[in-house]
C-alpha cells in the first residue's frame, strides 16, 4: 500500500529467503539483520543504525481451542519507507490498512514513524488481549481448585498449559519494554512532538501487559502450590483410610493367630458353638476397635 508521503511494503511469509535477502540488502540492511528476519522466534529486539531502524517482534494471540499462538513479524522503518515481514500469509494488520483507508488522524500525510506506531499499537493490544485472557484462565482453574472437586490429571495439564502461555506472553513482552527507549531516541528526531503521545500510549500498554504478566506469575506460583497441597491432602486421606483398615484388622489377625495353631488341648477347638463365639468375638471385637478410633477423632 503506497500513498505519495508513506510507502508500505508488506512481505508476507518468509519461505522465499533469496529474494527478501536482495531485497533488505538493497534498502540499506546489513546481512545481520537479514538473519534476525529469517529467524522466526527470534528474541524482541531494536536496531537504531542512524536513519533507519530495524524492529524485530513476535505477536500473540488466541486460537479457538485455547491455544497461543505466535507469529515472527520484523518492521524496517527508513525515511518515509516501512516494511513489514511476517512468517505468514495471515493477514495481521487489517485493521491499520483499514486505519489507512480511512485516513485516520490524517495518517498517510503523516511520517512513518506514525505507521508505525499504528502497527505496534495492534501488536500490543494482540499481547494485551492475550495477557488479559491467560489472566482470566488463571483465576478460573483458582477458584476450581479451591473447591477441591476436580480431575487431577485434567487440572494439572490446564496449569502446564498456562504456564507455557505464561512464558510466551513473558518472553515477547519483557524484551520489548527494554527496548522500548531504544525505539523513542530513534524515533524522537523524525516525529513531531505533538505526535509522541501515541508512543507514549504505546508505553503505557506495555506497562500494562507487563504488570499483568507479573500478576499471573504470582497466581501461577500460588496454584502450583495449592495443587501440590490438594494432592498431598488427597494421600493423607487415602493414607488415613488405610491405616483405619489396617488397624480394625490388627485384632481381627492376633485372634486367628492364636485359634489358628492348632495344640491338641485348645478348648475353644471342641466347643460346640466354638465357630459362632470366635465370630462373635472377632465382631465385638471390630466394634470396639472402631468406637474407640470414633471417640479419640482420629478418622
């Protein structure tokens, strides 16, 4: 998308390596930074080298199954040139080329340092939907955990998968606002002050996504916790259980053992009614083991 003040070139997907090569070495890039293009996952990063800037990023955002996913995008801003590379054919920026159709706050007679504030600004509000929403996950698996009525093995891979959702978001966002000083010095000489508010919007969105994740770090630190204290609960109530058993039949063995040695002068061996008293005597027995585990409150 060109306009006589603002030339956008879009390059979407990175399979052809050799053209965008030429093509990044003949608008001034080195083969450096050719590298961190081709690189999809490469860590956030900005290259001021005099006029021109090279921004290297990765958006984030949510699929339908709850799954994150990322995409390796770089912007090379010169003079009133931007570039954009993306790892995709997706199509990442409609809503800025809508913005540009409709010639939002007069953007195509602006500098494109302002297209590029655009830009960034619907990376962050991706990273912020996909904080806000991993934050929202979070507090949900709490408040099932907190009930205590669940499926171990269900729950335990939800709190796996928001740990990794956790570590993306981190990893594309705590680079950025590092780097983020490095983008204002670049772009102070070339934007007028009176448009520097929308980067310093784009500061606060960052601060926000940062402060979100640190909140989801705490409540990811407090679940982990929580879901080891449930299970550990959960064996000492089956271990409880046993040791109840166990005990009931502690007597239960000592009555057999004795009945069961055989000596030729046992009186209880000939008694009449010896089978129904050892039966009565192993019940009454259970009954009293039982009421006096009751009394003392140990189960």
């Amino acid at each position: 998308m060109r306009d006589d003040c603002i030339n956008w070139i879009k390059v979407q997907g990175l399979r052809d390596a050799g053209n965008i090569t030429r093509m990044v070495l003949e608008f001034g890039m080195t083969s450096l930074d050719v590298r961190d293009i081709l690189t999809p996952g490469h860590m956030v990063k900005v290259d001021n080298h005099k006029n021109k800037v090279l921004i290297i990023i990765n958006s984030c955002s949510f699929e339908h199954d709850d799954h994150l996913s990322t995409e390796h995008i770089a912007i090379f801003v010169k003079d009133n040139l931007l570039i954009t590379f993306t790892e995709t054919d997706e199509p990442l920026f409609e809503n800025v080329e809508n913005a540009l159709l409709s010639n939002v706050m007069n953007v195509r007679q602006q500098s494109s340092s302002i297209l590029l504030g655009f830009i960034l600004n619907s990376l962050l509000a991706d990273l912020i939907d996909s904080a806000s929403r991993m934050e929202r996950m979070l507090e949900k698996i709490e408040d099932i955990l907190l009930q205590n009525h669940y499926s171990q093995k269900s729950l335990g891979h939800k709190i796996q998968q928001c740990r990794h959702v956790y570590l993306i978001i981190r990893k594309n966002s705590h680079p950025l606002r590092s780097e983020f000083g490095t983008l204002l010095t670049s772009i102070k000489g070339v934007t007028a002050q009176e448009d520097m508010y929308l980067f310093e919007e784009l500061s606060d969105q960052l601060e926000f996504i940062i402060q979100t994740t640190y909140n989801s770090e705490s409540i990811l630190n407090s679940l982990v916790d929580l879901y080891a204290s449930n299970n550990d609960m959960r064996a000492n109530v089956i271990m409880e259980r046993l040791t109840v058993v166990a005990t009931l039949f502690i007597p239960i063995t000592f009555l057999v053992g004795v009945w069961g040695m055989n000596f030729d002068y046992m009186p209880e061996l000939h008694t009449k009614y010896g089978y129904l008293l050892a039966w009565v005597a192993i019940l009454l027995t259970v009954a009293i083991t039982w009421g006096y585990m009751k009394r003392k409150k140990w189960f």
